[in-house]
C-alpha cells in the first residue's frame, strides 16, 4: 500500500485531464512555435491558448501572462525585474518574514547592488499587519512583495487592503500566489496587485512550469537573455508541452474552484477533528478561518517532528521542524508566529487535495494517533 498522500502544498499529482491535453505535444505536435510553418503553427495556437486558460483564471489580459520555469522564476524576475528596471526611483523594498525562499533569497541578493529590504513581522496567526506595509513606506520604497497565501501554515494575507495602500503610494506590488492558486479565487484586480507568481505543480500540473502576471504598462529589467520569446521579455524556445499543461488545469481550475475547495475544507477539517479529539494538547498553527482550505499545520508538544513523520510510514506529509544531533532548526514561518519550543520542533503540516478522500483521512488519523501515544 502506498502512504496516503496529505502534502498536496508540497506538491500535486498531474491530473488526468491535464495529462491527456499534454500528450498530442508528446507524440505528435513538436513545431517550435517561432517557425511560421504549419508544425510551428500548431504549438503557437497551443501556448497561445493555454495563455488565455491562464489569464481567465487571474482575469487579466492574456498579453499580460509570462510563461517561467515555476514559481520559483517568477518571483525572481518580478523582484529583480523591478528592482533593476527601477532602480533610478528608489533602493527600498517591503516583504515579509514569511516569505517562501524564493522571495527572501532574491531579496537578499539585491541587497548586495544596493538595495534595502524591511521584513515585516508577523502576528501569532502568521499574519502581516496593513498598517505595517503603510509604517514601513519611504520615499525610496520601489517595491511590495507579499505572498497571497502561506505555504506552511496557509495564513491568506490582507493583500486587497496593501494593494490600497501600494496604489496610493505609487509603489509597485507583487504577490506570490504559488499556493493560492486553484484553492481559493485569486483575481489580479480584486487583489489589486501589478504582478502575480504563479507554480503549476501545485495546482495539478508538471513540476518545471509557471507564469508571471505583469500589468500591462509595468516595465520590467529582463532576467533571461536571447532570442525574443515571450513578448521579448524571457528568452528561449517555449516548453510548449507543459504551458499546455498549465493552461488545462487553470481552466479545470476555474471551472471547479468551489467544488475542490469544499472538497479540500471537508476533508481538512475531518482530519482535524479526529486528531483534536484524540489529542486535545495539539495546537493548530495559521489563522483560525482566514487559512487556505487545504492546509493543516498542526503541532504535537514535546514530540520531535521528524521522529513522529519517519514513524508515521503510511502518510506522507512535511515536517515544521528538523532535530540532529540535538540541535532544533524550526522553520522560519513557525519562529516568526512565535511558536513556543515544545510545539513548533512537533511541527507538522498536513495538506489535503482532489483526490484525498474521508476513508484516507480516517486511516491517516487513528496511525498518527496511535504513534503519538506510543511517543
Ligand atoms: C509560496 C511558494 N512560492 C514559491 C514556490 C516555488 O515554486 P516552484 O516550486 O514552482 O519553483 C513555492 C513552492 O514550494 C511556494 O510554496
């Protein structure tokens, strides 16, 4: 019997259908969508149209849809892309503690042309506070960047509100909806965001695939140099196949949104219930309802993490916190809320998904249970 699978923030299988639309551009279609005969044709409808699947889903303009390497790509050419493009208006850029790495990281890296960084804390819930984002605004301040949705704890940031506030300010603002995406509705105008990330993996596509909303008028420093792909702003020849992946399962995505959220909520929450009842000492980390409607991050006091997942062999999911050799790196997520010792290295974050069913969650539940106890 495989593990029953509840890390679907981690990553996603490859729906069927997303596969079945993917398999022509394997075994038939291979035109580089640059040449201008038929072959080529062909693979530039192909990315053309998944452009469009995407935009639908974000209701932007398919002009303004990049297609990246993953999410990792386009919070790197966001971040960098103003940054650089904009360097003559300021130096300063607003974040979060919470960010994924891939946020951080290039925010660190600019650091070193001259750029400054605020990392804003966040409250117990891992939430960042607008009045924060407004306090920490100066004149140098070129650049916002705050994920949409957490990928450990699943907290859903106030991003409509600090759209507000980057709008009348006059300052750029990207969101990171690599895990917002396909589990709750995520519209660019709502939002009020200029750019947008976007992972296909974890929304049912291929891993190695994603997109960057860029609101049309918004220049950006290029971060992938050669031939003009991509309306000139990210060289090389398109990954037709996965693109066509991603723009599947965008449209099945936006056709399923409410469904697949009820879904992942009930499911979610019956885990939950089970393991609440059996263990009244766990703590559930994230905001209470303003939390992604998959993601369950849970911590078991005074247990280690990764002694209870290696034990726990029949599920798979992600630990919070990593114990060697007596020492305890617990996730910058969980340091930032501010989680006490005991309970954030007991951290584990499970995340339900489409194809998570109760029986699952049953099976899962009275195993981590019963390996809690023993522990
Ligand atoms: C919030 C967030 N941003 C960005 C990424 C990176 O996306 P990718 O794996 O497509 O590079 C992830 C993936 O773990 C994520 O959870």
């Amino acid at each position: 019997m495989k593990p029953i699978y509840l890390d679907y923030n981690a990553t996603t299988p490859i729906s069927k259908e997303v596969a079945d639309a993917m398999r022509p551009f394997l075994d038939e279609y291979f035109g580089n969508p640059s040449s201008s005969h038929i072959y080529g044709l062909k693979t530039k409808m192909a990315v053309e149209n998944a452009r469009e699947q995407v935009a639908k889903l974000i209701n932007c303009e398919p002009t303004e849809i990049i297609f990246t390497s993953g999410g990792t790509e386009a919070n790197n050419f966001a971040i960098r892309g103003i940054a650089f493009a904009h360097q003559n208006r300021g130096n300063h850029i607003i974040t979060s503690s919470i960010e994924h790495p891939a946020v951080i990281q290039v925010c660190k890296y600019l650091e070193k042309f001259g750029f400054e960084t605020t990392y804003l804390p966040v409250d117990k819930f891992g939430m960042v506070n607008h009045q924060d984002v407004e306090a920490a605004i100066r004149n140098e301040t070129i650049l916002i960047t705050i994920m949409h949705a957490n990928n450990e704890v699943g907290t859903i940031q106030p991003i409509a509100k600090i759209g507000e506030i980057a709008q009348k300010h006059n300052i750029f603002f990207h969101t990171d909806a690599a895990q917002s995406l396909g589990k709750i509705n995520v519209d660019v105008k709502e939002l009020g965001v200029d750019l947008l990330s976007i992972a296909g993996h974890k929304l049912y596509a291929p891993k190695g695939i994603g997109a960057l909303y860029i609101r049309k008028g918004i220049k950006l420093e290029k971060l992938i140099f050669g031939a003009n792909q991509e309306n000139n702003l990210r060289a090389g020849t398109e990954n037709v196949l996965e693109i066509v992946g991603l723009g599947k399962t965008c449209e099945i995505a936006q056709q399923n949104l409410k469904k697949n959220a009820i879904h992942y909520q009930k499911t979610r929450d019956y885990l939950y219930s089970l393991l609440k009842e059996a263990l009244p000492q766990i703590r559930l980390n994230g905001h209470p309802e303003k939390r992604l409607p998959n993601t369950l991050n849970l911590s078991f006091p005074d247990i280690k993490a990764n002694e209870l997942l290696a034990c726990i062999k029949d599920v798979a999911a992600s630990a919070g916190a990593a114990c060697h050799s007596g020492n305890i790196d617990i996730s910058l997520v969980l340091e930032a809320m501010n989680i006490p010792l005991n309970f954030a290295m007991g951290t584990i974050r499970f995340s339900t998904g489409r194809y998570t069913t109760m029986s699952e969650v049953e099976i899962a539940a009275n195993e981590i249970i019963d390996t809690v106890k023993y522990l």
